[in-house]
C-alpha cells in the first residue's frame, strides 16, 4: 500500500554524520507516523526514533537523544534521521516505517507500524 525506499547510508568513521531519508510513495494521507529501527548482526531490530505527521512530536532511544533528529517533510512525504556523533554502536541496518493504523505515544514498537522499507547499511568505524 505504501512503498518506502530508504537512502544515505555508508561508511562513517566515529565522530561523523550522515542523513538518512525515507520517500513513501502511494498512499500520502492517513499518516499517524513515520519512524526509524535499527538491527545489527545477530540483534533484534530496535526502535530507534519516531514521528508523528500532524504535529510532528518526536520520541527516540535513550542511546540516540542528543546526536539524532528525526523530521519529515510532509510535501514531499519524506522523513529523515540526522546522525551526528556516530559511535561503532550505531552500526546497523536502518529500517523506515509507517504507521497508519493505531494510536500511540511515542510509535516506539514494531507492532505499532505496517509498511516497512528495505533497509539501509550504516557501518561507524572506529
């Protein structure tokens, strides 16, 4: 239903930054939010920040506050996550979803979303 393409990633030594980005295509209302997972080899996928689309409220992971920022742009039904301060921790795969479907606080479960994109590699190195 909707399509999400995830794009940025690469190879970053510690201390850098990237941007990611996550296009939606298809549908372009009944957002409730968009937000980001990471999972890193052998790990669970992990919430890592979210947004919702009317007011744009924020929630992230306690290991991200302060070197990430998640924002979207509703014209262009893109959202991104700045990455500042990359730490070999943040290595992983990043996953873009969408919610549609239900209400929540912070949109922090994986279960809260049901479009997913197929994933970027972000590798820090030290």
């Amino acid at each position: 239903q909707v399509q999400l393409v995830e794009s940025g990633g690469g190879l970053v030594q510690a201390g850098g930054s990237l941007r990611l980005s996550c296009a939606a295509s298809g549908r372009t209302f009944s957002y409730r939010a968009m937000g980001w997972f990471r999972q890193a080899p052998g790990k669970e996928r992990d919430f890592v920040a979210s947004i919702t689309w009317t007011l744009g409220s924020t929630y992230y992971t306690d290991s991200v506050k302060g070197r990430f920022t998640i924002s979207r742009d509703n014209a262009k039904n893109t959202v991104y996550l700045q990455m500042n301060s990359l730490k070999p921790e943040d290595t992983a795969v990043y996953y873009c979803a969408v919610a549609t479907l239900y209400y929540s606080r912070t949109y922090a479960r994986e279960n809260e979303y049901n479009d997913w994109g197929q994933g970027t590699q972000v590798t820090v190195s030290s």
